[in-house]
C-alpha cells in the first residue's frame, strides 16, 4: 500500500531555514553593483553572480531533477554553466573562465533563484511517503549547508576582487570598531590521552567529519589567543621574509617566485606605517586585531620564528570541546578577556591552520553518486584549518568541521594558532 503521509513540523522548521538561508545569499549581494557581482579576480574566486546561480543550480539539480512531478529546467544551458566539480552529472564551465559569463545578467540568476525556490517550497508543502520526506529533508539539509559555506566565499571572493581597484572601495562603508588591547599570549596545557575525534553530535555534519574514532593525543599545549597583527609586525621586522631557515622548501620557493614580504592585503605607506584592505576599505594597521589572509607557508614559518609549531587537527578539536562558538562580521575581532583562563578566539575570527594533511579518517566511506564528490575527492594536497572566520555564518560552526586549502592559499580569513609540547 502507497501510504502518504502529511508533511511534520521538522518540515516548517526546514521551510523557514531555507528561506532565511537563501534570503541572506541575496543580502550579501545588496552592496554590490552588477559589475562587481560578474568579476572574477582570479581563477580560485569565483563571482558573486556565479556563487548565487551555482547554489541555486544545487537545489535544481540534486532535489528538483530527482523528486519534481514533470521537471523542467529553468534553462538547459544552465546545467553546464553553475556545475561547479561534479564529474557524474556532467560538463562543467572552465571555473577560470565564470568571470567572462556576462549572460545571464543578474536578473535572470534573480528570477532563477525565484523559480527554484518557490518549486521547492511546493514540494515541501506536498505530501510524501516516508522515503521522499527523509531523502528530501537530507538532500535540504545538505544544500543549506552548501550555500552557507558559499556565503563565506562570496564575502571573501568580494573582498579580493575589490582589493584590486586602485581605489581601494569598502564593500559596507562602515566604521571599523577600535580593538582593545590585546591579552598578553599565554599557554594552556592539555593531558590529552585516548580520545575520541570526529563529529558526535545530532543533527547535521560534512561526510569528512565522520566517522567519529579514537586517537592518541599527546600532551601538549596551545596559545591562549591567535597571533596578532602586532606581533607578525615583528616578525617581518626580524626579517622572517628572508630567512630561508624558517620556511618548508616549498613554502620558500613560493615566497621567493612571488617576491612576497608581508600579508596579502597589507601595504606600507611612504612613511613606513602599515595599512590593511579590509572589507570596510583600506585603514590603518591595528596591532591588537588577530593577523589573518595566511597560507600555511606563513603560519608554519612564524611559529617556527617564534619557538612554536602549528598544532594539529587533533590537538585542536581536542582543546576546542568546551570552547563558546562565537559568529563575527566582515573583520576578526580583538580578544577579550578570558573567562575562566579558557582559550580565547577558536571561532569566528580566523581559520586556524593545522599541521594536519586532509585526508579521510579510518573507515571514511565516500557517498555514491555525485554527491560522493563533494568531499572524498580532495583529500590530497591540501591541509586542514579549524574552527570559523568572521565571515562564517552564524550556525554554521562545530567543533569537528574540518575545513582545507592548498597550503599556499591565504585569501580566506586564515589565522594562526599557535602550539607546544607540554
């Protein structure tokens, strides 16, 4: 028998994420014009316009095509155009090349993102069986997550594209709040021993997090706070930019070709003071806020500089369990006074890089089909960061996430935690 069954109040809830969700995408690109949301600044970015069709396309694609009575797609072409990496549904626009996609114009990923949503909100109004209903609420949940994880790029995709104006214009034209004093940096120690890694809550988590395994974690100790801006002032200072013996061979190499002696958005003026592009525009240098925009070739040569070394990702998720979440906006935001002696800034300030490969843990299995590619595919060469940025959106942080880049990429909101034996 075909039993249906009314949709539950998870599926309310659901509703009402989803349009919050998606109606913040859409706020992210309010202090944009048309012209800023179709740049591409460089091939690992991606432009706005670009991020608000492919998360839409997501949507189309996995739950539309899959569950929708008649589907039709909202434009064929769209299919090839907003693929991002998912080899088993297809081709995929080169992603150097989604900055030259003048069309569609903005209106239309506008009305796209109108009609996918309002043919989703009719399948979560309808009835389904037991099998739909738990597919559906799944493939949602997935796609939310999705879309938040694009959020943080399209603010961290907008900031490098307007860094390259010789304008320097601010995405929100709003006053920066003064920092306090940074805390002087202390260190916690931690016994470590058997423990358990990975994620063990309920509710959602990234296939990357699982499954949940012990792990031996020596004692060791981690800094209180991120390493400040002040503090890496004083690592360029000491020369650390020239100093072959504090960097990885390959991380010398890349300093070396690129010429590279400070931060990405930091720039000297002709006085010798030191400025920061930031997503207000350009403004002084303040030493008390967390230094960020790091590759890891950067962070590992400053903890070696200062008789340290990053911690790995096990330490760190070991340390982070009783930590508050905090949620930030546009800046890393000074540290404030610990209560308790607990650890300060271990979310929503910087990524805090690891020592960590991105690799699977024991017994990971990859999802089939193309969703299997979301994660599993890039477990090799690229290093895991910890914890959230000021441009992660709020709620969208845990203790487990495990989030990865290339070792020499520094335009997200990338900090430095640094670590010891104990």
């Amino acid at each position: 028998m075909d039993m249906r069954l009314p949709r539950q109040p998870v599926f309310a809830q659901l509703s009402a994420r989803y349009r919050d969700v998606r109606r913040h995408s859409l706020l992210l690109a309010e202090p944009l014009t048309d012209e800023d949301c179709g740049a591409q600044s460089m091939p690992d970015a991606s432009p706005i316009k670009w991020h608000l069709a492919h998360t839409t396309w997501f949507f189309e694609t996995f739950i539309l095509e899959r569950m929708e009575a008649g589907f039709q797609p909202f434009h064929p072409a769209f299919r090839v155009l907003f693929n991002s990496y998912y080899n088993g549904i297809g081709e995929k626009h080169p992603r150097a090349q989604r900055g030259l996609l003048t069309r569609p114009a903005m209106a239309q990923v506008r009305a796209y993102r109108a009609d996918v949503d309002a043919r989703v909100a009719r399948l979560l109004a309808g009835e389904l069986d037991a099998g739909q209903r738990g597919q559906l609420e799944t493939l949602i949940a997935l796609g939310l997550e999705h879309e938040q994880q694009h959020q943080e790029l399209m603010l961290t995709d907008v900031k490098h594209l307007l860094a390259q104006s010789a304008l320097l214009p601010a995405y929100l034209d709003a006053p920066a709040p003064v920092a306090a004093l940074a805390p002087p940096l202390s260190w916690l120690g931690f016994d470590g021993g058997l423990t358990a890694i990975g994620y063990d809550g309920e509710g959602f988590c990234f296939d990357n997090e699982l499954p949940r395994h012990k792990q031996y974690v020596a004692p060791f100790q981690l800094a209180s706070r991120l390493v400040t801006n002040g503090e890496y002032q004083a690592f360029i200072a000491a020369g650390g930019y020239f100093n072959a013996a504090l960097w990885l061979a390959e991380g010398w190499d890349w300093v070396r070709s690129q010429n590279l002696k400070c931060p990405i958005y930091w720039q000297q003026d002709d006085n010798g003071d030191w400025r920061e592009f930031t997503l207000r525009g350009a403004r002084a240098l303040d030493p008390n806020l967390p230094v960020t925009h790091l590759s890891l070739f950067e962070a590992d040569a400053y903890a070696h500089w200062a008789g340290a070394r990053l911690p790995t990702e096990a330490e760190w998720e070991f340390a982070a369990a009783q930590a508050p979440i905090e949620t930030g906006e546009l800046h890393p935001a000074g540290a404030g006074a610990s209560v308790g002696g607990g650890l300060l800034q271990m979310f929503g300030h910087c990524w805090q890089w690891t020592s960590s490969s991105y690799s699977p843990y024991p017994g990971y299995q990859t999802a089939p089909g193309a969703l299997g590619e979301y994660n599993g595919k890039f477990m090799l060469n690229q290093y895991v960061l910890r914890g959230s940025s000021c441009a992660t959106p709020a709620g969208h942080a845990r203790a487990s996430y495990r989030n990865f880049f290339p070792a020499g990429a520094r335009w997200q909101f990338t900090g430095i935690r640094l670590a010891r034996q104990a």
